[in-house]
C-alpha cells in the first residue's frame, strides 16, 4: 500500500468565504455566522437563516497534523449511506473541493454524561446498542456498490482497517524506532484471529455519540467507518469509557445481544480492542516526531501514552499477569526552572479575545508544563530506562535515540521468547513517558484503567 500525505486545500479561516457560497448555493438561505469549534482539527459550525428559521450546520476538514486512514471523501460517503439505510447519523448535504470539507447537519447535546442521571445514562447506552445493533443488520452490498473499503473475502473483514493503520498510516510515514508499539503488533500478530464470516457496516471508533436530557441525539464522526467486523464495534469504545463513563460493559455486550439476536464474540472484541489501543500511536507516530505549526502537539502526545498504557493491561490481562505502579524520581531544580516556571505562569495570564485563539495558547501551556517536567525529572527517568535496556541487552546505550534503536531491533528479531520480561520493561518506561506529560496529579499525567474483560480490578489477584 502506498503511504498517504496529508491533503493540501485544507479547511481554514481563509476558505470560509467558498464554504459560505456553497452553503447559500446548495442548503439555500443566507449564512448569518460561521464559528470555529475549538478543537484540534478543523470543524465550523454555521448559523443559516432559512424559510424563517435558524438551521445550524457543521463543516468538517481533513486532519491537519496526519493522514486520515480513510479519505475525508469516503467518511461522506460513509455517514451518507448510513443516514439514507436509517441510521441517526448527521444528514449530509455535499462536498466542497476548494477547500476540502462536507457539510452536514448540526448535533444538538453533549458527548459523555456530565448532569445525566444512572436512569438516563442506561436509558442513552441502551438506544446505543441498539442502534449498533441496527447498523450491523444494513445490507453491505450498497456500501460496497458505491465504493466503501472492504475486504475481497468476509473471512478477512477484521483485517482491512488494521492493514490501512499499520501500512498506510504508520509504516508508510515512519520517521524513528517505536519499539513498543512494534512489540505490540507483533503480538498481535502472533495471536490471530480465529476464522469467521462476519461482516458488517461498522463505525470502528464506537462510542461517539451525543445526547440531551437522557436521549441519544446521534451517532457522530464516522472517519473510521467501512465493512468490516462487527464485533470492532463492540471493542474500540472500552478506551473512551474510561473519560465518557458508559458503565458496565459486559452489561452493555448483554444488551447488544439482546437487540442484534445473535451471540458477540469475545475473543474477538479482545482482538481487536488490543489493536485499536494502538491506533493513537500509529496514527501520531509522525506528528510527534516531526509536528506540523497546526499540530496540537500535548493532546496527540496525551493520547498516545494513554492508550499505549492500554495495549500493555490487555496484553498483562490476557498473561495475567500484573503492573506494578512505578516510582517516579522527585524534581530537580535546573538552572532554567526559573524562566520556566515564569512562561508557564505567563501562559495563563493572557486573554486572547476569542474561543479558538484561547484554545491554542491552552496547547502551548499544555507544552510548556511537559517540558518543564522533563527539565525536572527527565534525566533521571531516561538513565532509569538505560538501566533497564542495558539490563536486557548488556550493552548500555549512549543516546535515548540508541537506546530507542537497540531496543526495536530487539524485539523485531524476538519473536516472542522474552514476552515477560518486555512486559516489565516497557511497563516502566510507559510510566515514566506519562508521568513526563505535566505535573504530577494534572489531567495530562493522569492514568484512568480501562476495565478489565474479567471484572476485577487492576492489581486484585485471582
């Protein structure tokens, strides 16, 4: 597979009069405002007067840091077939080349759970299931038909995604060693999945959704979405629980049984939730290495050390085998902790008069408050990882970029035999790379466990 580049003609400031055209064109009536959300990636949300009425609309862009694995175009593709078999995805309106974004309706509530009561909280997850249960049950045929990604054979449904992330997203981009992810996928690989022909519409990245007042409102971002396995579904949203809250899983698994008629397979939703703990880190495998001036630098590194923390409790779970917490070494006092400790107070002090503009002075302090740690404790955290190599090879490395080296070469050429001890070492050097995002106790550094597929709690033995 050929690697993907980042698209030029992105969505921007500077579009948004094409963008107002095209709505006018298009939707009809007359755009009133244009506001961008304050997030990472390029999304507008369009206030439309209309036959004497306000219709609010989204525009979403292309990534700005990465390669989407899937095409803008094929998300619209995508989202609009599932809204025309009924599904409650946003409606779509059109395509827009110049710049390069669709337009689609706007999606009342919040996502998460914040105000909800346990009543509506069931009551929301349980119209979620359901509904995943309903795409599962489209026929494939017209998303194949109108050119969605899928596999030549149902019998390699689970694969086609993967191979798009590791191939097309990962390899195809690689700029240094990632040793545990490496690890991972070669674990992964030596642990297939068992035969099947499930085959499904599938969302991938589950979980995203909004709802308002105890009602699902809709399914959103669907950049993910192809024929695939359906039991995908039913793994990816086990790592956005740990910060939407969804509840007891396997109660949820249960529910979806109900509505889909059909029983899920387990291994399968552990296969493919390890796999999908490795997305953040193979898709911002580069954007760390080599970020783009739009990249939102902390919250890709945020992600990435989180989820890998993730792909390492399913491996430890699946070998029962257990995590110990790390001790982290106490900060030191640099010659430069001073005009630190100063940017990071001045960071928080400016005003810059609008959402978007505030959101990124949050990145940069986001920033400085990681580098500030590492002037602090970083030394100390990257000599321990040093021992830990020089333990395992015998030979100490001289730079972290050697070290980093020495140890993909390793386990590239492992094949498995040392599986017990990598475990130990990367669950080291995992915490100490968290650890390294903020100061101790913030959001940034803060590790939320994922729940386990057998009930119990991380560190409570059998």
């Amino acid at each position: 597979m050929a690697s993907l580049a980042v698209p030029e003609n992105l969505l921007s400031d500077a579009g948004i009069p094409n963008v107002t055209a095209w709505i006018e064109a298009n939707v009809g009536g007359k755009v009133l405002s244009m506001e961008r959300q304050s997030r990472w990636r390029p999304i507008y949300f369009a206030d439309v007067e209309k036959d004497g009425r306000t219709l609010r609309l989204c525009v979403r862009g292309d990534r700005t840091d990465v390669p989407c694995v899937f095409p803008l175009e094929h998300e619209m593709l995508v989202q609009k077939l599932m809204h025309e078999h009924g599904i409650n995805v946003p409606r779509v309106y059109g395509w827009i080349d110049d710049p390069r974004c669709y337009v689609m309706d706007w999606v009342d509530g919040i996502p998460g759970f914040d105000g909800a009561t346990e009543d509506q909280r069931r009551a929301v997850m349980t119209e979620y299931m359901k509904l995943l249960a309903d795409l599962h049950r489209v026929p494939v045929q017209p998303f194949k038909d109108a050119g969605v990604v899928h596999a030549a054979d149902s019998s390699q449904s689970h694969v086609v995604g993967a191979e798009r992330f590791e191939q097309v997203i990962y390899r195809g981009t690689k700029k240094r060693p990632d040793p545990f992810l490496e690890w991972v996928l070669a674990w992964w690989r030596r642990n297939p999945l068992k035969a099947h022909d499930r085959e499904a519409v599938v969302t991938w990245d589950s979980g995203q959704f909004h709802q308002k007042d105890g009602r699902l409102v809709a399914m959103i971002d669907v950049e993910l979405g192809h024929v695939g396995d359906p039991m995908m579904d039913l793994a990816a949203f086990r790592m956005r629980d740990t910060v939407l809250h969804y509840g007891d899983i396997s109660e949820l698994y249960a529910i979806y049984e109900e509505f889909a008629g059909t029983p899920i397979d387990l291994d399968a939703i552990k296969w493919h939730h390890l796999f999908f703990t490795l997305s953040n880190a193979l898709s911002f495998h580069t954007a760390l290495a080599d970020p783009t001036p739009e990249s939102d630098y902390m919250t890709n590194l945020q992600w990435v050390n989180e989820t890998n923390r993730f792909a390492l409790e399913a491996i430890a779970e699946y070998l029962d085998v257990d995590l110990p917490q790390v001790e982290m070494p106490e900060p030191v006092a640099t010659q430069v902790a001073a005009p630190f400790e100063h940017m990071v107070g001045s960071l928080t002090r400016i005003d810059a008069g609008n959402s978007f503009a505030q959101h990124q002075i949050r990145i940069l302090f986001r920033l400085a408050r990681h580098l500030q740690r590492w002037d602090q404790v970083g030394r100390a955290m990257e000599e321990a990882t040093f021992d830990d190599v020089e333990a395992l090879l015998g030979r100490r490395p001289a730079s972290w970029q050697e070290s980093e080296q020495m140890l993909e070469d390793f386990v590239l050429r492992d094949e498995g035999r040392h599986d017990r001890e990598l475990i130990d070492l990367f669950n080291r050097k995992l915490q100490r790379a968290q650890s390294l995002n903020g100061p101790v106790g913030s959001a940034m550094a803060r590790h939320h466990p994922i729940q386990r597929f057998d009930g119990r709690a991380w560190g409570e033995h059998r």
